[in-house]
C-alpha cells in the first residue's frame, strides 16, 4: 500500500475495532511504532491487507493475542543503564531508608527484568524486607513470564556487567539457578512483589507509592497519551515520592512538568514536589 493516508485511516479503524471488541486502547501510540509492528505482523501472516487482518483479529481472538504480543513493549535487560541504577542506589535510596515502609510501582514491568533489578537492589541496601513492590503490565502472557522468573542464561553474561556497573555488592551469580538454558531467579526476589494486571492507558491512580519507575515506555505514546500516564503517576505519587522514566524520554514539555524537580543530574529521575 503505498497511499500513507489511506493506510492511516486503515490502522486507526483496525484500532477502533481492538477497543470496541477487547476493550484494549491502542488509539493514542504512537502511529510509527503501531504501523511497523502491524505490517511485521501482516507479512508474517500472509494476509493482503491492514482491513483483512481486522476482519481476522475481530472474530480471532487468538490472532488477537498474537496482535496483542507484537503490541507489548519487551526490549528490557536486567539493570538496563548500569548508570541509572548506580544513581537510584546513591542517590534515592538513602532518602527512602527514612521512610517505615516503602511501595514501590514498576509500570510497564513487561518480562520482568527491572523488577528482580529493584529486589536486588532493595535486597542489598537492607531495605527489601520493608518493601512492598507492584509489578504491572496489560499483557496476562508477559506478566506471567515476569512472575516465573526465568530467563535464557545467555543473558547473564550482560546481566552480571550491567549489575557490577550499577554497584553491585555481591556475586551476581548468588540470585540465580543455573539449569539446563535457562536462569530461574531466587525465590525470595519474589517475596515482596504483586504481579496485577494493570493497563496504563484505560485504569486508575494507584495507590500511593513513594517510587514510581516507568522506563521506555511512554516514548511509544503519543503526547496526549504521554500526558494522561504522567497525571496519573503524579497523582499515584505521595508528596516527595520519586518517578524514573527511560533515558530518552522527560517531563519537559508535560503538563505537569512544574509539579517536580529533577534531583539526579544526567539520569531522568524525578522527585514530586512538596505543596
């Protein structure tokens, strides 16, 4: 198709038909990222056209759940910007060991990683037995994978560098079984995390946390989408609670921008201001 409008009008209808069917709101991503993974999906399925794919994905649901899976966010690794976290340990951790009780929302949460990071950084600076983490993503299938744990060992040669890099105090090998392909987290990582089911583009304000962390995820909303998820972590957040977005991505040109300082500099970590 090589007519760019009429192929725009096609993936809004196929999103229309996703919302009015599943009830999942795809409408306000981010037309290039939405385009790409359809047309992967459309070549991979054989199919002729955007609107045969809606009539299939409409009385499908299980092409719907593959459409669902392209759509999930997954480009994540443990301790993913070594960087970041060095900064989140030195930086934000001190202020939350003030705190009897700490809760802490991993929007977006996807396979998993960025949560077993936290649990071993709250592990580390003796903090995780006063913890309560929430592990959300809309994705049932990949909120699974996150509460299993498992991950392909090949991975933990890059795992074990970025969690050194972020300041790591142990062996990193000590959080991990070896078996067979695969490295299954320890038990006790979970101890202290919900995995829910949690959509942030249709569900409400959640609870009141003193961390938010919500990382390479809002670069695939739009603006007006971008703005709704950033009200809703800021009224998510108790006063001097801490939000943490991906490196590429801000509150400069949000509507709540003036509601926070940024506290770290060079990494995107954000306290709420006291009012």
């Amino acid at each position: 198709m090589k007519n760019s409008a009429s192929e725009n009008i096609e993936v809004k209808l196929l999103l229309e038909a996703i919302y009015l069917k599943y009830g999942y709101d795809f409408r306000n991503y981010a037309m290039a990222s939405i385009k790409r993974r359809l047309f992967h999906r459309l070549l991979a399925s054989e199919l002729k056209s955007l609107s045969e794919m809606q009539h299939k994905l409409l009385y499908d649901s299980a092409f719907f759940e593959t459409i669902l899976l392209d759509f999930s966010i997954n480009v994540t690794e443990m301790f993913r910007d070594p960087s970041f976290y060095l900064a989140l340990r030195k930086e934000v951790i001190p202020v939350l060991k003030t705190y009897p009780f700490i809760k802490v929302w991993n929007a977006g949460c996807s396979s998993g990683e960025e949560v077993y990071s936290m649990a071993i950084l709250l592990n580390e600076e003796s903090l995780y037995a006063r913890t309560q983490i929430y592990a959300t993503d809309y994705n049932e299938f990949i909120l699974n994978k996150a509460r299993d744990g498992i991950f392909p060992i090949d991975c933990m040669k890059k795992y074990t560098s970025n969690y050194i890099k972020a300041g790591g105090k142990k062996s990193f090998s000590d959080y991990y079984t070896a078996k067979y392909d695969s490295a299954i987290m320890e038990k006790s990582l979970k101890a202290k995390v919900v995995f829910a089911d949690h959509n942030l583009v249709t569900d409400r304000v959640f609870g009141e946390m003193n961390l938010i962390m919500c990382r390479n995820v809002l670069i695939y909303f739009d603006k007006k989408l971008q703005n709704r998820v950033l009200k809703l972590f800021h009224e998510s957040l108790c006063h001097g609670g801490f939000l943490c977005l991906g490196s590429k991505e801000s509150l400069r040109f949000s509507e709540c921008a003036d509601d926070f300082e940024n506290v770290v500099k060079g990494e995107v970590i954000y306290k709420k201001k006291h009012k």
